[in-house]
C-alpha cells in the first residue's frame, strides 16, 4: 500500500526499539487506510445499488424515452461519479448506433450534432452493438478501440455495455471516467443489470408510444367513420323517406285506386325500404354505441303498453308460420325508470330473431318483478345455439349460422344492441339454449333505473392507486385513463379510507410494500371495513413470494411488478364484469 519513512536531521543510528515503534505505526496506519478504503468501497456499492434502485424505479415509471434516457444517464453519472455517460440506439437497419440521451453541456453539443458510430466499427460502440459484450478501454492512451472526441478531451477510460432484448442488440450504454483502470469486473456486472433493466423499459416506451399513435389514429379514423355514418344517414333516410311514404300514400288508396298486381309489388317496396330503414338504424346505433356517444332518455315507463305494443308488432312477423305468440305478463307490472323507446327495442329485437328462426311451435314472452327489478325473458321452439356459440351471442355481426342468416336475414347487430342497451339501463342479459329444442333470451331492468349503490353505473370506473412511488401511480393513470377509467391516486396509505369516502371506487391497486407500515395489515384493515370490505383489491407488488399471504388476507388478485397494461387493464376489465353478473 504504501510505506512510512522517517528522517532525522542528522546521521543517526536506529535503534531496535525505535524500529519496532515505526513498524507499528506502519501497521496501524495500515490497517486504518485498509478499513477506510473497504468503508469507500462500501459507500461506492451502496450507491450503486440505490442508482440500480432508482434506475428500476424510473424505467417502470416514465414511458417518455426521451424522458427516461435523460433521467437514467444522469442518475448513473452522479451516482457513480463518471465523467460522461451516455445512450445509443441501434437504427432499425442495423447500420448506426445514434446518440439519444448524454450527460451535461457536451452532451447537449453531441445530440445537436447528431453523433452516431457505425455498429462494427473501430470504437468501444461499434464493438459493443456489433457483438453484444461489453469493451472496456481501461487506458484510452494505450488502448485504440477508443475512438477520441474532442468535446470530451479529459476521457482516460471508457466502458460500454450492450442494451439487449432477448437476442437483439438495440444499442448501448457508454460511461466515461477522467481515470485510466477503474472499471473493475463489478463495476462492468452492476452497468450490465442496470442496461438489461434499462433495454426493458426503451422496449416498453417504445411500445407505449406505438400504442399510443395507434390509439391516436383509431381515434382519427373513429371520428370519420361516426362523420361518415352521420352523413349517410342523412343521405339515406332521405330517399327512403320518400319511397316508404309514398308507397304508403298509394297503398291507402289516396293517389287513385290501384291493381292487385300493383299493390302486391308497392307492398314488396314499402316492405323492403322499412327493411333497409331498420338495417340503417341499427349500424348507426352500434356506432353511437361503440363511440360512447349513445345516451338515453329516463322516464316513467309503463312496460304493459310497451309489451302490448311489441307483441302486436310481432304478430305480423308470424303470420304465414304455424307459430303460436303467447305471453306471461301480469296485469299491473310497477311503472319502471327506463328509456321507452329502448326498452321497446330490446324487446322487439329478442322478439324478431325468436320470429325469423321459429318456423313451428310457439314463442312466449314473460314478465315477473323479482326484487328490485323486471326479469323479463323470450322463448322460443327453434333449433336452438350450440353451447360453445352462446358466449359470442352478444359480439356484434356475429352470426351463429351464416347459412340460415343468408335466409331469414340480418346483420348480426341485434343482439350486441340488445345488450348494450339493457347494459346502460343498468341490468344484465342472458341466453339458456339447447339444440333442437330452442332458446330462451332472458333479462333484467333495476325499477328504480340505472343506480347501483348510489352511484351512476355509466359514470367512469374509479380506480383508487395506493402507491408511495409517484411515479407508479402516474403510470398506472397512463395506463387506464385511454381505457375509460378514472384513476384516483394515493401515495400515502394513511389516507385509504379518506379516499375511498371521497371517491366510491370500483376497484383499489395496491402495494403492500409500503413506506413506514405494513402492507399486509393495510390489506386486512381495508377487508375488516364495512366501507370497503366489498371492493375488489388488486394487489400490486415486486414481492411475488407474497402472493399466497396477500390472497389470504383478502387480495382480490395480485399482478407482480413491473406491471404491463395490457395484464392491468384485463383484470379490471374482467373484474368489473363479474360484478355486473
């Protein structure tokens, strides 16, 4: 390490024991420079690690690239204590690997210029993104791979590790030392799983904003399409309104009598324009539907008149068919708070396909109150759905058989409308079939209308994030706010009932690693509530040998971190439809 040397004025002999005295201090000071360089040593690696924690921090946080490189080239510089640090990307061609985020003032001067180095060439970068192993150039006077710049003139070593996604080299992470050989086999182990973890989180920004350019332009072509359904309707509802009314004006006689002949073939053209015109209507609801743009109008609602109404519409419908339209309906069912022309629609679509597909026996509307709400059901002696095609029943322009569709007719939106709307008024629709004995369409309408525990159901899902990282719960609101959720965010647990009081939400994300308590008792304490013991609790944890314990103490499901959208936004979406059931 060293040596300690003593000096007298003069010619002097030493003695033995002042030897001894020397060697001691020596040893002394030996030992003592030996615990302060393994106590710096120390400090070195604990900042390193709170870097790697910080860096794992960021890259499950932040979905800007731009942002995210920046971020994690300065926390790696002051961490560390580099000189330089820096970012490259490999081109989609594998030809170059450009600068995409650097450290300080020169840093800033090398972006401008757009500095790049060819992958395979005489430099620690080239080597790096051609073979996919870290270079280090521990003396850049001795070692020529290190390509010199003259904005970074103090560079006495350099080291860069790959950026790797499964076997792909998407570019480089580049540090810079101002000393010849301090990069030790551990200081090139902790870049490399700081560039794994930071080669994830490019891949997930990069994703993240494809999707989100993908969103923007379904959103564009989304807006085109609700324009271009809005001008056609215009454009087709107005001559079929002239060829509806008209051949009804002829066909009452009003215009001067006609022929038997001429009524036969008016009645196929007034027919097939109220066909035309029902087909219209229904590609333009599903659109309205499917844009959000569909809104209802609540009343008081006397569902008789409305059932009478439908059942006489349907009459017509069977007339040339040895089907008996039979109805269970109480003579005074409670006035409902629903959309009358909605329901009617409901009705009547459950009540044509029972029509079009029944060609003997009979079809049976019923009506019952059960509890707070109508159940409502229509059966019918057709041939029946085979069970692994009842769950896509209620897709839209889905068609169990287009063979027989090809008969009787229709697009396949009847259905998917049906739901939706009895959906909107706040109840749920179902199908029970068997084939070759025929199908019941069944559901229900709340009395008191679309009202579920106080809460509007069309209002935004609620999401309450309980995370003391920040930077979590905004990715968590970037996650689900382009879903339709609302996310409500909690960095302190302490306020978790406060929040939920506030906000009613329909489901909470939680961590249980929790700064300053235990998650886990935070769990069971949200389950012991009467306010929240009902509410589903995703638990959201980088600890997944927990997830038995979380489960156990109430969990609804558990997602281990880094969480991925389309996991986060599948289990809510799938939670919130169980509690529609």
């Amino acid at each position: 390490m060293g040596m300690v040397l003593v000096e007298d004025e003069g010619p002097r002999q030493w003695n033995e024991e002042e030897v001894e005295l020397v060697a001691a201090v020596a040893q002394e000071m030996t030992q003592a420079l030996e615990a302060a360089h393994l106590f710096a040593l120390e400090q070195r690696r604990a900042r390193q690690l709170e870097a790697a924690a910080q860096v794992s921090r960021a890259a499950s946080s932040l979905l800007d690239l731009d942002e995210l490189l920046n971020r994690v080239v300065e926390l790696i510089r002051d961490a560390f204590g580099f000189y330089h640090v820096q970012v490259f990307l490999v081109d989609e061609e594998n030809y170059a690997a450009w600068l995409r985020a650097s450290t300080g003032e020169t840093g800033r001067m090398l972006l401008e210029r757009q500095h790049h180095l060819i992958v395979g060439s005489h430099s620690v970068i080239g080597q790096v993104t051609a073979t996919g192993k870290p270079v280090v150039a521990r003396d850049t006077d001795q070692d020529h791979v290190h390509r010199r710049n003259e904005l970074l003139p103090d560079t006495r070593a350099e080291c860069a590790v790959p950026l790797r996604v499964g076997t792909r080299i998407i570019g480089a992470l580049d540090v810079q030392s101002t000393e010849p050989d301090v990069f030790d086999e551990e200081d090139i182990a902790v870049l490399q799983t700081l560039a794994d973890q930071l080669a994830v989180a490019i891949e997930n920004a990069r994703a993240y904003q494809q999707q989100r350019e993908t969103a923007e332009r379904l959103r564009e072509l989304d807006q085109l399409k609700t324009q271009f359904l809005a001008n056609m309707s215009h454009e087709l509802r107005t001559p079929l309104n002239s060829i509806i009314g008209f051949s009804r004006v002829i066909l009452k006689g009003i215009d001067g009598p006609i022929t038997e002949l001429q009524r036969k073939d008016l009645t196929t053209i007034y027919n097939a324009g109220q066909h035309l015109l029902g087909l219209i209507n229904d590609i333009l609801d599903i659109s309205k539907i499917e844009a959000g743009k569909m809104e209802l109008d609540f009343e008081d609602v006397d569902l008789n008149q409305i059932i009478d109404g439908v059942l006489s519409t349907t009459k017509g419908l069977i007339k040339d068919k040895p089907v008996r339209l039979r109805k269970e309906v109480p003579e005074e069912l409670p006035t409902i708070r629903a959309d009358a022309t909605r329901v009617r629609q409901i009705l009547l679509n459950l009540l044509s396909n029972a029509a079009k597909f029944t060609e003997e026996g009979e079809i049976c509307l019923t009506a019952v109150r059960t509890g707070d709400e109508i159940m409502m059901t229509v059966s019918d002696t057709g041939p029946g759905i085979p069970e692994e095609k009842q769950d896509r029943l209620f897709e839209a322009f889905y068609q169990v058989d287009s063979s027989m569709t090809r008969k009787v007719g229709g697009t396949g939106l009847g259905l998917a409308i049906a739901r939706h709307f009895v959906e909107m008024h706040g109840g749920r629709i179902w199908v029970r079939s068997v084939v070759g004995q025929g199908s019941t369409f069944g559901f229900t309408l709340p009395i008191a209308g679309p009202l579920e525990n106080g809460k509007d159901i069309h209002r935004q899902p609620v999401v309450l994030a309980v995370d003391d990282e920040p930077g979590i719960t905004e990715l968590y609101t970037r996650y689900l706010e382009p879903e339709g959720y609302s996310v409500i965010s909690v960095n302190d647990a302490r306020d978790v009932l406060l929040a939920v009081r506030r906000y009613q939400p329909d489901v909470i994300l939680l961590d249980i690693k929790i700064r300053d308590m235990n998650g886990l008792d935070v769990l069971r304490t949200l389950r012991q509530e009467e306010l929240t013991r009902e509410i589903p609790i995703v638990v959201c944890s980088i600890e997944e040998d927990q997830r038995e314990a979380c489960l156990k103490a109430g969990a609804t499901d558990f997602l281990p971190k880094p969480i991925l959208r389309g996991e986060l936004v599948g289990c809510l979406n799938a939670l919130l439809q169980a509690q529609r059931m």
